[in-house]
C-alpha cells in the first residue's frame, strides 16, 4: 500500500515526511475547565387550606352544689350570762337568736340550725367542638430542559 510519491504508514495515519516535521513541531495543550451556576427555578407550588368544622353535642357534666336547711327551734329561755355563741355539732352550726325584754334581761327566743349537705347531680349542656381539617395541593409546572 505504498503510493508513488509517499510513503504512507496506517498506523501513525500520516506520510513519512510528515511524520518528521510533525514530530520536530511544539503542540500547544489545551486544557478546558467547567464553571458550574446555578440558578432558581420554579418547578412547582403547594396550595394548603385549613377548615373549621363545628358540631354541636350534648355533653353529661357532673357537678356539685350545696344544699341548706334552716330549721327553727323555739327555746324562749332567759339568759344571765353572755350571749351564747354560734357553735358546730357535726354538719349542723347553731346561731343562737336574742332579744331583749322591758325587765333587760335576755331571753333566748330560738335557735337557728343550719345543716348543709352536698348534693351531685348530672345535667345536661349544648356544646360547640371545633375540629381543623387541612388539605395540600401541589401544583407542578412542565419545565424542560
């Protein structure tokens, strides 16, 4: 596979003569470098809303309260020492009630006794429960690149 005027080698791809001048040249190198950007792309969107639900129930509450009783006890009894004092005898508290007369003495006209007692009940209240509900739509926009 030689031609006339040159010889020419498949191996290196270039004729003989060529080869010597090539080789007697200085090539230049060059070299590349990459620069890396970045920049903002909008790809998409979330949408989130949030309800109120309110529904209305009817809810048992217990509760306490106290009940008293006022029972007057006649003693009409004349007294000549101080005044009797308001005194406790187990759940019940006694208020002595007096009054003076024309000859100025006391006379213990009756007593008051005071009993409480607890008491519980149930009753039954309209209420209002609220309660949040939240939904997420995405919203993707086609980008190409």
């Amino acid at each position: 596979m030689a031609s006339k005027d040159k010889t020419y080698n498949k191996a290196e791809g270039q004729a003989a003569e060529d080869r010597v001048a090539y080789q007697s040249k200085t090539i230049p190198v060059i070299e590349e470098k990459v620069k890396v950007r970045k920049k903002v792309v909008e790809t998409g969107s979330v949408h989130i809303s949030k309800k109120v639900h309110e529904d209305e129930v009817d809810v048992e509450v217990p509760y306490v309260y106290e009940d008293v009783d006022v029972e007057r006890i006649a003693i009409n009894q004349y007294v000549d020492t101080p005044p009797p004092a308001i005194r406790q005898e187990g759940e019940t508290t006694i208020i002595p009630v007096l009054k003076e007369v024309v000859v100025k003495r006391l006379v213990l006209v009756e007593e008051l006794h005071v009993t409480k007692r607890k008491v519980k009940k149930q009753a039954s209240q309209h209420m209002t429960l609220r309660s949040e509900e939240v939904s997420v739509k995405r919203k993707n926009s086609n980008t190409s690149e």
